[in-house]
C-alpha cells in the first residue's frame, strides 16, 4: 500500500502543472483578481497549440516564482465556449494579455523564454524605480539589458524618459531613480540617461555602458537605444532576430547563456574582436545557437561544415546569402579575411539549385535557382511561373491543368509557362513564397507581380490574355492542331 502511494504521489507531481485552467464559471472573477495574467485560449486538436504547450509550462513555472509573480491560464475553446465567444477567440491558439480584467492582444514571441522575458516586461510599471543600492546591484546582474534614467526631481527629462519607457516596454527594461547613492553606484549624474548591458554579454572590446547625449525627446531616445542595445555582436535569438540589421554576419555554434556562458564566450570574444576591427565598416555582427537556427545554416549551404567549430554566413536586405567555406579560427583570421572579401566584392553569393536540366523540351520550362535569372528575368518574354513542393496535394491537383495551359500556348514565342521546386532551389527577392502553390507573372518590363486569379485553364488564359505584352499570338494552324488533338 506504501508503494502505490509513493508512486501514485510521484505521479501526480509528475502531471501538477502551474497553467492554471480557467472555466466560464471561473474566468472572469479570476482574471479580475490579478494585476495581470497571460490567458491563452486553444482548443485540444490544435496542432499549433500542442507545439506551443510544452514551452507554456515552462514559462509558466518561471514566471510564478519571478518577482512580480505573473500567473499564466488557459481556456479550451471546445468546452468553454461563452468565454471563448466573449473574447473573440477565432484561431488557435489566441493569446491575451488581461490587465486588471481589461484584456489586450499578446504580441510577443511562442518560446519559453520569449514568453518570460515579453511578460516581465509588462509586469510592474514601464519602469522600475531603483531605490536602493541593492535594488541596482540586483538588476545589475540580471540577463537584461537596462536602460536607466538618473533624476533626482521631476524634471521634464524624466517624464518625457518615461513617455519612452512606455511606448517601448516590450522591447526593452527600463529603470529609474534619483537616489544619490545607487547614482555614485552607477557612476552617472542626475539627468544622465544610460545604457547598461547584461553581464553575460560586456566585453573588453567595447564599453559596458552606453551615454546618451542629446535632447531628451521619445524619437531620439529610440534612436540611442536601438542603435546600441546590441553592441558589436549581439545574440541573436528567435525572438529579437527582426532587430538585427543587415549586412549581418551571424556565427552559428553552440551559444548558451543558461548552462555554458565562458564557453558560449570563449567564442563570441574572438568575434568581438574582428566586429571591433571592422566597426567603421558597414557590416553586423551576432552569435545564434546553431541548433536553434538550423533551418538557417542549411539554407546557407553549411549542414555539412565541422560541429566543432562555428560556421559562419552573412545574410543581406535582398536575401542574398554568403556562407564562409574555410574553416574558423581560434585567432579569428579566417572571419576577418572572410568578412573582408565579401565587403571587396569578392565573394558570389551562395544559391541552392537544382542542376540546370540537360534537356527541357516539356510544354512547361523547368526552372532552377542557376537559370531563374536567364529565362524568368530575361526580359525577352513574358513568364507565368509557379513555385510548387513536390509533397503539396494543391500543386499535384494544379499540375494537368497547368500542363494544358502550357500545350495551347507552346506556339506564342513571347510567353513562357514555367515551375520550379521552391523546396530544392531558393527563390530570389523579391518573390515570397509562404505557401504553396505560388504562382507569379513576370512580364518583359521584369516587374513581377503575384498571381491571384482561378487555377481553372479558362482562368489562366483570361488572365494572360488580358496581362500578356504583345498579346496572345498563337498561329492559326496551332489553334486548329489544338482542336483536333
């Protein structure tokens, strides 16, 4: 009997779960007890939502024991149906913010720690006031960055500080205080407004905190803080990866500031000091856990390069890739001269592509990465491409279709009807491909314009009919040759 309730206790705490589960009965005298609470409404099929679950209950688990504790819920949507109706609730998974009962649209990331970090910063006030010494100290050795305003009275400065720290609380931290001791602690004076970086990522190579200077307005204050929140090499993560500019070069290795910070470090010092080297030139820097953005090294052709040392890949605006082939070095040469011959002009940029097909004689042009300049942008004749997946039940069902599209118009010189595997070939900028099939029609002027018409043939030829820049110019003798087969 000891045994079953040992282990029927070890099961239990096994399934305890710290999201709460709200019902219609329970919802909103909940909700109107917290200073706020994360609501997230899903329904148990939801796919989405099963992804999202595990990460949930970590951020749960944290979150309950920060300080302010943040409390997360969750409704399903299947049997709370009032709740979920009163809300809006027309997707899963929805998440809400409710702030003393009022709710507002969750806008931050679906990771664990996105989560944390989006839910702290909306916890509290837009800015922590900083008392003590040991107020600071402890903020101090958070994983944060801080943004601190120092006023001692208030001053005009402080209020339109605080303006600021509103608008953008759930980008950054921000603090502030007019004790004159946490000030000598600080090392800053009244009206000094002062970026802070997270211990983990100070460096010798360039300064732990950052000055403003200038006029205190919201708009210049923005400026400061993001031209500097990153530093000469940031980590970039899934959740602030939009904040990096470009050129960027990222260095993909084993980045963890939870379990091995002087190992993630060892590493990202040698970085620093090429971006350090490199810093009046027009080129970025960042580390990324190379697990966490596999999806990128492949894409830049590196799945086959060395887990022991970083790899390395610079990414621009256009979407143009350039991954590093040699091998990276303790002494960071190899980056330097890497880094350098791409802003030369040095390097071609890497594409994944298809081999360029022997023959292509189908009534539908073959296209791959190597030949998408030549034909679909050639400006010679008008293209009609489709990006399919070969798995995609919709491009199958579209593929006799799109075949007899092609075969009436094989005899027009000037249109090209065209396919290319999206899966097996990237697809140049500024074409967007987010699903699939897309299909896009490139006249001769070379200014592509997304196709959104009927998959139907009748559909096709209307639309090319009316698009096309000479015209159709099918011979009569084809016409006829058509009706006849």
């Amino acid at each position: 009997m000891q045994k079953f309730l040992s282990f029927a206790l070890l099961v239990g705490l096994a399934l305890a779960s710290d999201v709460l589960e709200l019902t219609d009965d329970d919802f909103e005298d909940t909700v109107a007890e917290q200073d706020i609470i994360l609501v997230e409404f899903f329904a148990p099929w939801c796919g989405h939502c099963k992804k999202l679950a595990p990460e949930y209950e970590k951020a749960a688990t944290d979150l309950k024991y920060s300080d302010p504790s943040v409390p997360l819920a969750k409704v399903d949507c299947t049997a709370e149906k009032d709740t979920c109706s009163r809300y809006g609730v027309s997707g899963y998974p929805t998440l809400k913010v409710f702030r003393d009962g009022e709710a507002s649209d969750y806008n931050g990331p679906r990771s664990a720690d996105g989560i944390i970090d989006y839910m702290k910063k909306q916890a509290g006030p837009t800015s922590r006031e900083a008392k003590t010494v040991e107020d600071i100290d402890k903020l101090l050795s958070g994983k944060d960055l801080l943004v601190v305003g120092c006023f001692t009275d208030d001053s005009d400065a402080k209020k339109e500080f605080l303006k600021f720290a509103g608008s953008e609380r759930d980008n950054y931290k921000f603090v502030h205080t007019g004790e004159q001791a946490v000030l000598d602690r600080l090392g800053t004076e009244n009206g000094d407004i002062v970026i802070f970086r997270p211990t983990h990522l100070q460096s010798k190579f360039e300064d732990s905190k950052i000055k403003f200077d200038g006029t205190v307005k919201s708009g210049n204050l923005k400026k400061f803080v993001k031209e500097n929140s990153l530093g000469l090499c940031g980590h970039m993560t899934p959740d602030n990866h939009s904040q990096f500019k470009k050129p960027l070069c990222v260095v993909y290795y084993d980045v963890d500031y939870r379990k091995n910070t002087k190992g993630t470090n060892y590493w990202r010092n040698r970085i620093m000091k090429v971006a350090k080297k490199l810093s009046d030139k027009k080129i970025f820097f960042a580390v990324a856990n190379r697990e966490e953005f596999s999806h990128e090294v492949e894409a830049n052709g590196l799945t086959d390069k060395s887990v022991d040392l970083p790899v390395v890949a610079i990414v621009t605006d256009e979407g143009h890739k350039y991954p590093m082939q040699a091998d990276f070095t303790r002494d960071g040469k190899a980056l330097e001269e890497f880094v350098n011959d791409y802003l030369d002009g040095k390097i071609e940029p890497y594409l994944k592509s298809e081999p360029i097909p022997e023959s292509d004689d189908g009534p539908v042009k073959v296209i791959v990465a190597k030949n998408f300049q030549d034909i679909v942008m050639s400006e010679e004749k008008d293209v009609l491409i489709e990006f399919y997946a070969p798995w995609c039940g919709h491009c199958k069902s579209l593929a006799p279709k799109y075949d007899e599209l092609a075969e009436k118009l094989s005899a027009d010189d000037n249109i090209v009807i065209a396919k290319m595997d999206a899966t097996a070939n990237d697809v140049p900028p500024p074409f967007e491909v987010r699903g699939f099939p897309t299909l896009y029609w490139v006249p001769m002027n070379n200014k592509p314009k997304k196709y959104e018409g009927g998959r139907e043939v009748d559909d096709f030829m209307k639309y090319i009919k009316r698009e096309a820049t000479k015209g159709l110019n099918i011979p009569k003798k084809a016409k006829k040759d058509k009706e006849e087969l």
